[in-house]
C-alpha cells in the first residue's frame, strides 16, 4: 500500500469493520490516541530548472556534459555579479576578442590625444588674455579639445560594447546543480535564443509529501520535522515556518513541500580519517583518435598548461600503501598535443602527438583537487547530491496532540439543519452525538450509551428511511 497520510489514518481507525445489516458496513468503536508524529514518504522534486540561452547566434566551442555538476554564480544587492559561477557554454569569440584589443588600443590612441590637444587649448586660452594669439586661433584649438573628447567618450563605448560581446560569449551557471539535459553541441553554429543546456538546480531541494486537507490541519508548526538522509539514514531537522509551504490542486488534493538543503558528499568515504590522502573523482581513460587506432586523444578537460605551448596531465598510478583502502599515486606527464580536436557526443578529445609517452590503458585526472603534487596518495571516488530528484525520502512529520476518543469517519456522521449531529446505530437507531476532537478525515465523538465495541453504521446516508428517521432536516455535504 502506498504511504501516505490517508491510508495511514485508515489503517488506524478501521481495525474491526465488517459488513452486516443488509450488507452494508459497520464500524466497531474502539477508544483511540490520535499519534503526534507519523511517517510519511516524499518525493524528492528539484526546485527549479534554468534553461540557458546565447543572446546572440555564434559557433559554439564549449558546452558541459549531462551530469556535470555546477556551482552557482553569486550577484549582488543591484543584481549585477559578483563572482561568475561555473562556465556551461563558451562560443568561440576570437573575432570579438580582436576587436576588444582594437578597441583598448584605440582608447589610448584617443586619450593620448585628448591630453595634447587640452595642453595646446589651455596655452592658446592663456595667450589669448594676454593678446599673444589670434582668436581664430584660440577657437580652432578649442574645437580641437572637445572633439578629442568626444573621441575618448566614443573609444570609451566601443571598448565597453567589445567587452560586453565576449561576455555574451561566455553561459555561467545560475544556481548550485547539476547538468540534467545538453540541447546543442560544440563545433555548431546555432541562432540566438535557441535552448542550449539545461542545469537542474540542487540545493535547495523540494520534497513533495502527498496529504489531505484535513492532516495538513493538523500539522503542530511550532515542532521540527525530520528528514531521513537517504545516504547516512541520519536525521536532518527542519522547520514548518521557514523553509515550506502548502499546496492544493483543483481536486482538494493538498501537499507538504519542504525546501532542504541539499548538500554534496563522498559516495564510499565521506570521513577519511587521513588527511594526507586526497579525495579525486575517477579519472578519464585515454582513448583511440580515430578507428585506425593509429593516435591516442584524451579529454580536453584533463590537459593543463604549464606556460605557452607546455602542457602535462595527471596520472593516476596504482598504490599499495594501505591494505583496507584502494588508493593510487599522482604523476604529472607532460605530453605534446596535435593540433586536431574530435568530439565524442559532447566530450571534446585532443589528439596526441605519436612521441606522446600516455598509452591506451591510462586514465587521467580531471578535476584535481588544491595544491595536487607529483606523487601525492590519492582515493578515487565519486561526488554525489544527498537527494535526487525522483527519491523517495523518509519523513517524520509533527501532529497537534488530540484528545482520545473513538474516532469515526466523517461519512459516519449526519449532521442536520440545526447543528445537530447525529450517527446511527447497527439496528439503525439514531444517537446525538458532540464532536470532541479532529484528525484527519476522523472525528471524535460522545453520545449517550456510546461505549467501546458499540457497532455504527458506516454509511448511514445510503438507508432508504433515513430521511424520516431525522424528519427530512438532513444536510448532506
């Protein structure tokens, strides 16, 4: 049975129910304590998606693989960044880059002369008071200052406008998450505004807990609720006021969302007692450039430069130091590079130089951890989110204390024009009773010679006499 609130609530109250008296169904009062906690399960639902987009058309030289993770890039009070989040998509900008460089070099140009033509306008204007120079003069200098001025101002936007092309060149990261769908592929030429990668943000998390109207009643906000962590089975508090809120579809059909942190760890060792050895995600093999099998090629994102045309890769070699642990050994390679790129899906490989000492069966680190050196111990694993969108999440959620009482369904109870309620009997008497409490769909209630395992009707509505028996002054909700 799937858990959730309601079928929870059934299996509390319905312990004997069982049908007699014209088949229809009876319910057995049993006196019963409401519970101030339940578990429930939740789906885990990602908060947002952001689809990101290039403002202008371009080739693309540089997109993230699915699956990736990101970082979110941070903005300031007036909306401007403050720190760039992890790069999604680059287009190539060679074109605009050049034209930055004109640019920069064109505001010195312009500056430069701006300085000089002020001088010669503040000389002529002094020599003017003085009746040392002409006045066509004088004026001709002083054209001179205010268009070199306007020359600053117009090298001054066009190094902005430069700047802000490659900028646009460039697709940042807006939230903490990952990489959950890659629309274009690099080496393209794509319009503007065309959907390009698609980052699922990650922390925070929603976990969508299906209710009824009547249990989310019942909520005791001033209480923590506790999350079960999927990967340690640790609980993780959390707060009704802060951080959730309720929803209802057209149905009445209502849910818990709670917004969680969600945090990134270490699948096999999260509490590596030795800080000596480093914690590196599994590396990436080198692999053939071609089907002849005649060159290798290796990942784009596992090169690094050391200066203008000198780059190495980190090795991953096998270790013994520790019998409990697999751990391996970090070697810089320098390796030299041909100047022919391929793609595997979205993967961009480098081909190498035939000299190249790499062979097939290595595997090269790609994202290294701080101050990585030669030589340095190493424990391969991989980095994952606490919750993934589509979990199933174990929660314990926080109830309003109730009075005890037999609690029936609000089926069971008739209520008339008056106020009056009203519920009847196996032998299809009718008893007054007070409502005393609430939870859920359940009331409790107290009636006259109401006592434990007295036997009520389940759906007393359905009796063909029921309307004389409350002189026709039934409302039915």
């Amino acid at each position: 049975m799937k858990c959730s609130f309601t079928n929870l609530c059934f299996l509390f109250f319905y312990t004997i129910t069982f049908s007699t008296f014209a088949g229809r169904e009876l319910i057995q009062l049993k006196t019963y304590q409401p519970p101030t906690d339940i578990i429930a399960h939740g789906t885990v639902i990602p908060f947002l998606k952001d689809i990101l987009r290039f403002n202008d058309s371009g080739k693309i030289k540089f997109v993230l693989d699915e699956g990736d993770m990101v970082k979110g890039s941070i903005f300031k009070i007036d909306g401007s960044i403050s720190e760039y989040g992890t790069l999604a998509a680059k287009q190539f900008t060679e074109l605009d880059e050049y034209n930055y460089k004109k640019a920069k070099s064109n505001l010195k140009i312009a500056q430069l002369s701006l300085a000089n033509a002020k001088i010669e306008y503040i000389r002529n204007k002094k020599l003017l008071s003085k009746n040392a120079v002409s006045k066509k003069l004088y004026q001709k200098s002083q054209v001179a200052f205010l268009k070199a001025e306007a020359f600053v101002e117009n090298a001054r936007q066009q190094l902005k406008s430069a700047k802000f092309q490659i900028e646009e060149a460039s697709i940042y990261a807006t939230s903490d998450g990952m990489v959950s769908n890659v629309y274009q592929k690099p080496s393209y030429w794509y319009d503007a505004f065309i959907n390009c990668i698609e980052i699922t943000m990650m922390n925070p998390i929603t976990i969508n807990v299906k209710s009824s109207r009547g249990t989310l009643d019942q909520l005791d906000l001033s209480r923590k609720i506790i999350i079960i962590s999927p990967f340690d089975d640790k609980p993780i508090t959390n707060t009704f006021a802060n951080l959730s809120y309720f929803t209802f579809d057209s149905a009445g059909n209502g849910s818990l969302v709670l917004v969680v942190p969600n945090k990134t760890y270490y699948m096999k060792n999260s509490n590596l007692e030795d800080k000596n050895i480093k914690v590196v995600e599994y590396p990436s093999p080198v692999v053939y450039f071609d089907d002849q099998d005649k060159t290798l090629a290796i990942p784009y994102n596992t090169i690094y430069k050391e200066k203008k045309g000198v780059y190495y890769v980190w090795k991953v070699i096998p270790s013994n130091e520790n019998n409990k642990l697999k751990l391996y050994k970090a070697e810089k390679t320098y390796v030299k590079l041909n100047d022919r790129i391929k793609y595997y899906g979205t993967i961009k490989v480098v081909e190498l130089n035939i000299n190249c000492k790499l062979k097939i069966t290595d595997e090269l680190l790609w994202n290294i951890p701080d101050n990585l050196k030669d030589g340095d111990t190493l424990l391969l694993d991989h980095k994952n989110w606490t919750f993934l969108p589509g979990e199933k999440i174990r929660i314990k959620i926080p109830l309003k204390r109730q009075k005890k009482g037999f609690y029936i369904p609000l089926h069971a109870i008739v209520p008339d024009v008056l106020g009056n309620n009203f519920i009847f009997l196996e032998n299809g008497n009718k008893v007054e009773v007070k409502i005393i409490g609430k939870f859920d769909n359940f009331r409790a209630v107290t009636g006259k010679n109401l006592t434990e395992n007295t036997k009520i009707l389940a759906y007393p509505l359905d009796q063909e006499h029921i309307n004389k028996i409350l002189n026709k002054n039934i409302s039915v909700n």
